[in-house]
C-alpha cells in the first residue's frame, strides 16, 4: 500500500516537470561554442527537467561523413555529453538512429510542410552557397528536427541562436498539423542563453565556431584539446589593434567581445564586475591568458571523465541502448498517434 502511494507520488511530481529535448550532430569534435551554447545549460538544468538528448547522426549526414568516423564520433559524443555532466538517471540520452520513429514522422510530417518554408532556412542557404550538390536531406533536416522535438511532446528546446530559426519551423509545423489534424502537438518553446549563444571562431570572430570547421587552425577550442592547445588558440585569437577590454557590438572589436563572453559564462560573474577586473590588465595579452586558464580549469576534468568513459565502451554501449529504450517508449505511441490522426492504418488493426 505504502509503496503503491509513493509511486504515485513521484509519477505525479515527475509528471510536473517540464519536457525537455536538445540534439547535437556526431558531425566532428566537440567545440566549446557547443558546451557554452547548449551543453553545459542542458547539465545545469537536468535535475528541474524531464530530459531527451539525442545524437543526431541522421542529421549528420545530410552532409558527406566517413562511415568510421561517424561511428568513433557517435560514441565519442556520447561520453562527452556523461563526461560534462549529464546524469543516465536525470537524463534519456539516445541515438537518433536507434529510435526508427524519428524518421517515420519525418515522412509524415514532411507531407505537411510546404516546401517554401524549407527553402528560406539561412543554415540551409548558406550551405547551399558552399556547395555546388547537395543533398535532399539538407533541405528536409528541418523538418527531421521537428519531428525529433514533436516526437516527445517536448516544452522546452535549449539550443544555440543558430537554431532559432528551426525551432520557430517547428513551431509552424506543428500548429499547421494540429489546425488540419485536431490537437496533436505540444508547441514547444527555444530556450537561449543570454550570453554564449553565439560562440564566434577564434581565427574569424565574424563566423560562428563550428564543429565542421574545428580541423581550420586556431579556430576552435576543442572540449578535448590539452591545455597547451587550448592555450596556443586563444593567445592567437583574432582581435583588434585597440586596448580596450570591453563588452560591444562593435564589429571591430567582436574577437574582444568573444573572449568576454566566454569568460562571462563560465565564471558567472556580471559585465560591470568582468569590465572592472580587466580595467587593471595589461592590454590583450592579460585578457588573453585569463581566458585560457579559466577555459582550461573548466575542460579539465571533462577531459579526464572522457577518457575513463571511452576505457570501457561496453558500459557507454550500455547506456545507450537503455536511453533508446526509453525514448522508445515515449516516441512510439506518440507516432501511433500521429499515423492514427492521418489516417494511416496501423499493423495492430489488421
Ligand atoms: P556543425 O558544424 O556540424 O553544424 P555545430 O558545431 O554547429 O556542428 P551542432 O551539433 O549543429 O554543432 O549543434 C549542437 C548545439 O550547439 C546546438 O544547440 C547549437 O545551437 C549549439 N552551437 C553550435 N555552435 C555554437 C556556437 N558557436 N555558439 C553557441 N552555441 C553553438
Ligand atoms: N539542428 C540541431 C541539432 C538538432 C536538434 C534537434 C536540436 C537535431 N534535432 C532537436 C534541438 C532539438 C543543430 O544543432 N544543428
């Protein structure tokens, strides 16, 4: 009796907390623009949540990867996202591919969403840009994402300002669906960081630090990178000829800005107090090497967790198939729901 009570209480508190989904794409290596953005806000918030972070390797290769190291990046993400912080038992962390309803409501949804809304993507743009062929999926990954998110009845979407354009798609895919097919989708909300959303490349303070581009020299701070690396990148950060050590809009002093921010997030302290500090330092040099350490202090021990995670990959295999089984468990019905709604028939009717 006492045990049957206390089930229900803790469905019921469990139950009041907010569902949460985020994905991250086994695309390359770990920068911090991923950690500052996305990671260390989802590791930070995960005992308030309901969670479901997945792998996105679908995602990942709407451009071209080399199959082995998609696989060696897959697993390895997976223990970077246990190495920074997230808790197996707060958090369903998955591999997209692993959980087939992802792709089956992608097709459905796919068929509700008119093409223009796809064409009008930036990210989807400028990768057009880039490239003289693409692939159909690039054009498609939007509306794959919003199938992830939908999938989970998922409320918030903590993500970095690149993906605020895909997660307002998403809201239009399912208001369009739930307006043609009755009720069907929670509309969920992103949920950015004030600051660290836009993470810029050390060697170009004007692009957005990307894994895809982590191989360019000194653009990246990978999370795995040693200290004498991360050092090197940052001391080669591009700035401006000026000494002022200031937070701005200022285009000209973005490399300046960057290195604040990041400073900013990861020692939590206000502009006024960071402005102040720096009002003693010895022009960017100073600035530089305070980055760097606090940068380096902070990765340490993620570093040295990854390394034991990645010693017994039986165990990380482990965990990841028990975080498919219980996306599983959530995105199934849901998809049934979804077939059901447009009128599919489905195999338990025959
Ligand atoms: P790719 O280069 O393959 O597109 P990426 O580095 O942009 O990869 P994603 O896997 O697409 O990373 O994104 C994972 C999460 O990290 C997303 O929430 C994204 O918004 C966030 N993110 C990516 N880059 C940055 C950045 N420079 N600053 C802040 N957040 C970022
Ligand atoms: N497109 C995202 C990765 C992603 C995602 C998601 C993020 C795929 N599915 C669902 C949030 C919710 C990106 O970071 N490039």
């Amino acid at each position: 009796m006492e045990t049957k009570g206390k089930t229900k209480i803790s469905a019921t508190l469990k139950n009041t907390k907010k569902r949460v989904f985020s994905g991250i794409q086994p695309s390359g290596d770990v920068q911090l623009g991923n950690y500052l953005g996305a990671i260390k806000g989802w590791v930070e918030r995960q005992a308030e949540k309901e969670n479901f972070f997945c792998i996105v390797d679908l995602h990942a290769i709407t451009v071209p990867q080399d199959p082995k190291d998609l696989r060696h990046q897959t697993r390895s993400l997976a223990a970077i996202l246990f190495a920074a912080g997230l808790d197996p038992n707060k958090c369903t962390v998955f591999i997209q591919s692993q959980v087939t309803a992802h792709a089956e409501a992608c097709w459905i949804l796919n068929c509700t969403t008119p093409v223009g809304w796809l064409e009008r993507m930036t990210q989807y743009k400028d990768k057009l840009a880039r490239q003289e062929s693409i692939a159909t999926g690039l054009l498609d990954y939007p509306v794959l994402m919003a199938a992830d998110i939908l999938l989970y009845d998922a409320h918030e979407v903590p993500v970095g300002d690149d993906q605020r354009q895909h997660v307002e798609l998403t809201r239009d895919i399912a208001q369009r669906f739930n307006h043609l097919y009755g009720e069907t989708f929670v509309v969920p909300e992103a949920v950015i960081p004030e600051i660290g959303a836009r993470v810029m490349g050390l060697n170009d303070p004007t692009v957005k630090m990307s894994k895809s581009y982590a191989h360019i020299k000194d653009h990246a701070v990978n999370l795995l990178d040693e200290p004498k690396e991360i050092e090197r990148s940052i001391k080669r950060a591009v700035t401006d000829s000026g000494n002022e050590i200031r937070f701005s809009d200022d285009p000209e002093k973005a490399g300046v800005n960057n290195l604040l921010g990041i400073y900013k997030v990861i020692t939590d302290r206000s502009k006024e107090e960071i402005e102040a500090d720096f009002s003693t330092a010895r022009g960017y040099g100073d600035l530089k090497t305070r980055v760097a350490e606090v940068v380096i202090d902070e990765l340490r021990p993620i570093r040295e967790r990854y390394h034991a995670l990645m010693s017994d990959v039986a165990e990380l295999d482990r965990l990841l198939a028990r975080g498919a089984e219980q996306a599983r468990a959530v995105s199934e019905p849901k998809l049934e729901e979804i077939k059901r709604r447009v009128g599919l028939v489905l195999p338990g009717e025959l």
